[in-house]
C-alpha cells in the first residue's frame, strides 16, 4: 500500500482550475430537510385542547440526499451539470426546487409528479428560558412503494439526454428514484465507457463497471461476503480495524466489479483503488466538526475533478480538502467552493 502525498498548493489551484471544463451529471434521491424553531416562552394553554402549542419563531430549510450532493457540485462551479432526480407535486417540492435554484442548480431534468411524495425530514427545534435546545421526534415525509414504471422510463429518457463526462448517483433511498432497472440502465452506461461514481447505501454490490464509494460499513455490509470467512471482522469504532479492513477488501471489490473503487474511513481520510492500494490520509481538522453532508461533499468533488480529467488519486486528494471544509460548517450541510478547497490546503 501507498501513502498519498498532499498536493502542492500550485498543483491544487491548477487542478482546481480545470473544473471549469467539467460536464457532470447526477442522478439521485432529491430530499428536502425543514428545520422549525419555537419559542416556549411564548406559548400560551391552547381553548380547543389541553395543550401548550409550540410558537415558531423561524424556519430554514437546504436540500439533503442527493438535494445536497447536487448543491456541492454547483458550488464547484464545473462547465455544465444537470441533476435528475424526482419531487413531488406538493408544497415540499416548491421549496426544494426554489432552493436548488437559489444555489445555481440546473433543475431542467428533474421530474415533478403527484404520484410520490417529496421525500422532506422536518426537525422540530424548541428552546424556553435557558439556553437548552430540545429536538422534538422527527417528522419524515417518504414514499413507501415503489417506483411505477412510467416515471422510471421518464428518467431513463433524461439519463439518455444528459450530457456529462462523469454521472455521480446519490443512490440512498428504498423507496427511491433508483430502482433496479434504473441500476441496470446506469451499468450500461459505464459499459459503454462512461465514467459512472456511486454512492449507495445498500446497493453498491448491484453495479457493474462503475466506481463505488461506500464508506467502510457500507462496504462491509455490500462487500463483506468477498472476504475470507476467517479474516478478522471489521469493528467500527477501531480506526486500525477500519484501515486494514479497507485496504484487504478494496481490491476484491474491484476485481468483483470491474472498476476502480474507492472506500471513505472517515476521520482516517479514504482508501483508493487504482491499480494498487493507496491511502489519502484526511485533511487535519480540529474539533469542532459536524460531519453530516460530508460524504455528500467528498463524492461531488471526486466526481468533478473525474470529469475535469484528473485521476483517481488526485480526486481523491481533492475530495479529501472539500471534505475538511464542509465538516468545519457547525449545524448546518454545507458546500465547499473551489476557493474554501484552496484556503483550506494552505493551512
């Protein structure tokens, strides 16, 4: 196994550079996160019931799932990228649309239909005299059947149209826009020469010829029957278990697959794949850090820099900096722009 060396600042910015050439697509579970604040202070027993209503004070909301990947891969500002995917004809949808297009999204393919719900995760938010925040049980708004072969084929058509150097898939729902003919049809398009990185959290062993890029438990769980029944088990909480696991089971996938592939360690930055193991150690990073949205902004710089016509180390070189930048974001699921990437490295 090889260790990366950090790119040079003059190397990074050149690279960096290059996105401006890059044509990415991407096609995934487009999700809506609403965040609701009240004031307790304020509420008063309710006439109708025996109840003290929560007074809201303030709301925001972002797009999560693939919502957030395609925020990141904007924020990149790469030649062209579209991003497919499916709302709903609801009031969710309204707003996480206008939210793609606040943040330059190109949102032409993505399908609007009355048949599924906008997939939203509303989070309730109250705080009184002290300055204790409590977050009430989440309210989540999903599908729960599957897709119908209608809006399938209306998604198959915009894959089809699209045009992109490199197709990133935000593959996270069970009941999402990524249904198994959808996955075949995705496979064919690698199989044809396309450059195709998936992020899937319970059907990365489901592609063919595409770039993976699980985090380890997903790995363990996609892959794990590709190791020997014997090897040692990988344990979670161990960042010296995580490593050795990554570097024995990174090739087997590989070989299963056709492709390269790339496993995320976290903390311990990502294991690569790419005719040899090598390790890209993470950008140092002191606390605090909020590491939701990280994968999401490691796998829309990896996919750009792909498209910009880097190879898989560097991306993941690349991949690795945005990350650093994105978990430094407290509370909220951040982007990482070309000049945060720069700043970042230069520390």
């Amino acid at each position: 196994m090889r260790v990366s060396p950090n790119l040079d600042l003059q190397t990074l910015e050149a690279a960096l550079n290059d996105f401006s050439k890059a044509r990415v697509a991407m096609i995934g579970d487009l999700c809506l996160d609403l965040y609701i604040f009240g004031d307790m202070r304020l509420s008063e027993l309710s006439r109708e019931t025996p109840h003290f209503p929560i007074p809201v004070v303030s709301e925001r909301y972002n797009p999560g799932g693939a919502g957030n990947v395609a925020n990141n891969i904007a924020a990149l500002k790469p030649a062209s990228f579209t991003a497919i995917g499916l709302v709903g004809d609801d009031w969710r949808g309204d707003l996480l649309l206008r939210a793609l297009r606040d943040n330059g999204v190109d949102d032409a393919n993505v399908i609007r239909s009355n048949e599924v719900t906008t997939n939203t995760y509303v989070k309730v938010i109250r705080r009184g005299i002290s300055d204790v925040a409590y977050e009430d049980p989440r309210i989540d708004f999903e599908n729960r059947k599957p897709l119908s072969d209608a809006l399938a084929d209306r998604l198959i058509s915009a894959l089809d149209r699209a045009e992109f150097d490199v197709l990133v898939v935000s593959d996270q729902m069970k009941y999402g826009c990524i249904t198994p003919r959808i996955r075949e049809h995705i496979s064919r398009i690698a199989e044809s020469g396309k450059i195709v990185l998936v992020d899937s959290r319970d059907h990365a062993a489901d592609y063919r010829k595409v770039i993976v890029k699980p985090n380890e438990v997903e790995a363990a769980r996609a892959f794990g029957d590709l190791d020997d029944a014997d090897a040692p088990q990988l344990d979670p909480n161990d960042a010296q278990s995580i490593h050795d696991f990554a570097q024995r089971i990174i090739g087997k996938i590989v070989a299963r697959n056709g492709e390269r592939a790339v496993i995320t360690l976290g903390s311990q930055g990502c294991m690569v794949y790419d005719g040899e193991e090598i390790h890209c150690p993470a950008h140092p990073t002191k606390p605090p850090v909020d590491i939701v949205g990280a994968g999401d902004t490691f796998i829309s710089a990896m996919g750009t820099a792909l498209a910009a016509g880097h190879d898989l180390e560097t991306a993941a070189r690349i991949a690795c900096l945005a990350s650093a930048v994105t978990v430094r974001k407290i509370g909220t699921t951040g982007t990482a722009t070309r000049e945060e990437i720069l700043a970042v490295a230069a520390e």
